[in-house]
C-alpha cells in the first residue's frame, strides 16, 4: 500500500537535506534536459500540469492546477499530489503532497545553485547578508529560510507593490514605489524575486557586482521579472538552456533585446557536475523555472527520510 506523505512530512525534511539532495544528484550525473517536458492542458478555470520524471530507480509525476480565479474565493491558487513509484516494478511507494513539496524544492533549487557564491559573500560579512525579497508568498518565506538554514543573515527587507506589515521572516516591509528600496537593492548582499509580475520589479542598474540574485515568479516566455540590463550585467544560471530559452520569459526578452548571449549562461550541471567556475565580479542571477526532476529529487529525499523514521 502507498505511503500518504502530508504537508508535516514534506516540510520536516528541511532545507538543508533538500539542498544538500539537488545538489548531490547533478555531483552524481543527472541530466536535467533528458526530463520529459511538463505538459499544460487548458481547463475551464486555470491550468493542469502534468510533470513526470524518471532518474536513479524511481519515477515520479506532479499534478498540478493553477486556478487564478482561486484568490477571489480565499482558495489555493496552486494545488499539486506528487505520486511516486518504484522504477523496476513500477509500483506506487507514495502520494505526496504537491504544494508542499514544490513549496520545499523550490528554494532549494535556487540555493543549490548559487550555495558556492552565497557561503564566499558570508565569508566577507562577519554581521552576516542583507536580503532584499519581492514578494511575500510561500516562495518568498521559502526562500528566506533556506538561505538562512545555509549562511548567517543580517537583514531582510520584503518589497511588494502594496506595503503592509512586515512578515515575520523580514526586518520591514516596502511598498515597491518607495525610494528606500532602491537604497536597500544597493546594499543587497542577495535579491530574490518571487511575484506574480509581468514586468520588471528589479532596476538592473542598482545590483552590486557581487550579488546574487534568485529570480522564481515567472516561467513563461513573455512574463519577466528581471530586466535586460542586469542579464546582461550577470553570469546566468538556468536549470536547462533548452526549458529557459522556451519558458523563462526573463530569459527569453532579454536574448530577444540582445542583452543577453544565450552562449554565456551556465546550467547547474555545469556548476554541480562538471565543475564550471562562475566568474567574480559580476552578479550570479539564477534563474528557475520549475522541471520536473526536482521534485523527484527531493520527493525521493522526502520518502527516504519518512522510511527511516517508521
């Protein structure tokens, strides 16, 4: 009989082991583009995603909904069950629970990548980072928590379009049309952009050299939260050249402009699995867009650990 792994189980995983487990599947040889791509079917309120993968004996699929007219009704926007199996027999070992899961890996991802970049800019703080987050969602905590599960952190600043209280993961809470954020996206050791906005939130001018920037909130071609300016400026990491130059919208618009040379960006098995150096100098943006394999990654990790605690 399958396992039922709730939202507890997921999340008592933890940040670290569900870094610590992307970034030892791309050291061992995963091959991000041999997933199979996500399929999006049209539904009468929203979405369905469909996001299967199989890699080192299992083979897992997420079922997802994206119903926007959800917010409205106080309802999930999101809603996702993951169903894992056993490659050999195929055999179900588990039903997870999708939101969780995607809540977990998510942030994982983008800290796996840049992890090298983020423990050097530590190394040089002895007060620890300064983070400037746009967007105060599940992704935005997330990411937050697991940058902080890895490196000390001085400071966060939360931006939105509205203000409002300050969430308790951060030090204060901006409007994004207040002149202090440009002060605080100045000094930002880290930015992260986790919004459901079509248009740039971040100026790419004011980014430090140093930064890293970790850019979640848009995975289609013509939705983008970063500007040209600052992929141009940055070495950019992406999951798959192929998934970011057909989905990653901040990608996508600035190659269209002729800011950004799809030639120059690094894939995280670059990074994790060949070794490839990423420049200092120069801000790291990494870009995500969600694939499939992440979620079998630590949805594995999930099960493993459920496993040894039964």
């Amino acid at each position: 009989m399958s396992a039922l792994l709730g939202s507890d189980d997921v999340l008592a995983l933890g940040p670290v082991a569900a870094v610590a487990a992307v970034r030892g599947a791309l050291a061992a040889g995963l091959d991000p583009d041999a997933d199979v791509p996500r399929s999006v079917l049209p539904l009468a309120a929203g979405q369905g995603l469909l996001m299967p993968s199989e890699a080192n004996g299992w083979f897992g699929v997420k079922v997802a909904t994206v119903a926007p007219g959800n917010t409205a009704r106080g309802l999930r926007r999101i809603n996702a069950t993951y169903l894992l199996h056993d490659s050999g027999t195929l055999t179900p070992a588990a039903v997870i629970d999708g939101v969780a899961l995607t809540d977990l890996r998510t942030p994982a991802v983008a800290v796996a990548a840049c992890l090298d970049r983020l423990r050097a800019l530590a190394h040089s703080r002895a007060d620890g980072l300064r983070l400037v987050v746009f967007g105060t969602g599940p992704q935005g905590e997330g990411h937050v928590r697991t940058v902080r599960a890895h490196v000390p952190v001085a400071d966060v600043t939360a931006v939105t379009r509205g203000g409002g209280p300050t969430p308790p993961w951060a030090g204060r809470h901006l409007s994004a049309g207040d002149t202090a954020v440009a002060r605080r996206v100045r000094e930002a050791d880290v930015v992260v952009t986790a919004t459901s906005a079509r248009e740039p939130v971040v100026d790419g001018h004011l980014v430090r050299d140093s930064a890293v920037v970790m850019a979640v909130g848009s995975h289609e071609p013509s939705v983008r939260e970063l500007d040209g300016v600052l992929m141009g400026r940055a070495t950019v990491v992406v999951e798959s050249l192929g998934v970011a130059l057909t989905e990653a919208g901040d990608v996508v618009l600035a190659v269209q402009e002729g800011l950004l040379d799809p030639g120059t960006m690094v894939t995280m098995a670059d990074l994790l699995g060949a070794g490839t150096a990423v420049p200092a100098g120069r801000p790291m943006v990494v870009k995500t867009s969600g694939m499939a394999w992440e979620d079998l990654v630590v949805a594995v990790a999930v099960y493993r650990r459920w496993l040894g605690r039964t």
